[in-house]
C-alpha cells in the first residue's frame, strides 16, 4: 500500500489518502509526465502506466501489487495554461455594467407592445366606423 504520494509538477486536488484510489490533477501545458514522490509499506512495489501527457485530459495509473492484492489509483490529469494575476484591480477596472443594453431590450418590448395596441385601436375605429356608415 502507497504510505504518502506527492506530485512535483502538478496540483493534486484532494490531499492523498491510501484508501482513496481516484484523483484529479492539473498540470501546466508544458509538462509531459507526472513526477512522484511516494513511500511504500512493506512488501509493496508499485508499476506506473501510462504515465505521459499528450493530450489535454490524460489518465494515469499507478498499480500498487502487495503480495496476491493489486490495487489501482487513477489520476484523471488536465493540462492547463496557468497564467500569474498581477492583481484584482487590473480586472475590475475594465469591469463595465451598461445599463442600456437591459433597459433597451425593456423598451423595445414596451415599444412593441404599445404599437400592437395603436395598431388594434385604429384598425377597431376604422372597423367601427365603417359599420356605422351602413
């Protein structure tokens, strides 16, 4: 049984835990395997699969053989751009709520609504008057 594992290149997102066998990592773009540290309980050894990345999502294993036992831990692992925010403020201040852009859509239905009903009214006056003339 895996001990302790780590992950030098990448961000494990749980905590390691021996009785847990399924983990999701993220790494940057640039990397091509995960690099381990790990220590191993007595009469264990461990195998590593598929342990390169060339696609966004990869999936790699590591078999843990303990005498007639195999157990499998699978990390689901994410490439990613990771980019450094230079600040919150950078983004805030092209931050821009337009108010127009709700209204407007507000006052287009208002406008048509209005113009039914104008339109209904006159053609109901045309109509009526057209009726009284008989």
């Amino acid at each position: 049984m895996i001990e302790d594992l780590k992950i030098i290149n990448g961000n494990l997102e749980l905590e390691f835990d021996k009785y847990t066998y399924l983990y999701t990592v993220t790494v940057d773009n640039n990397i091509n395997s995960l690099e381990f540290t790990y220590s191993l309980a007595d009469n264990t050894y461990i195998d590593i699969r598929d342990n390169y990345l060339d696609k966004e999502e990869n999936l790699v294993y590591i078999d843990v053989y303990n005498n007639e036992e195999v157990s499998t831990y699978t990390f689901y692992v994410y490439k990613e751009n990771i980019e450094e925010v230079s600040g919150i403020d950078n983004y805030l201040a092209s931050l821009e709520v337009k108010n127009e852009d709700v209204t407007s859509l507000y006052k287009i239905q208002i406008l048509s609504i209005s113009m039914f009903l104008i339109i209904v009214i006159i053609y109901a006056i045309i109509f009526r008057r057209k009726r009284w003339k008989k």
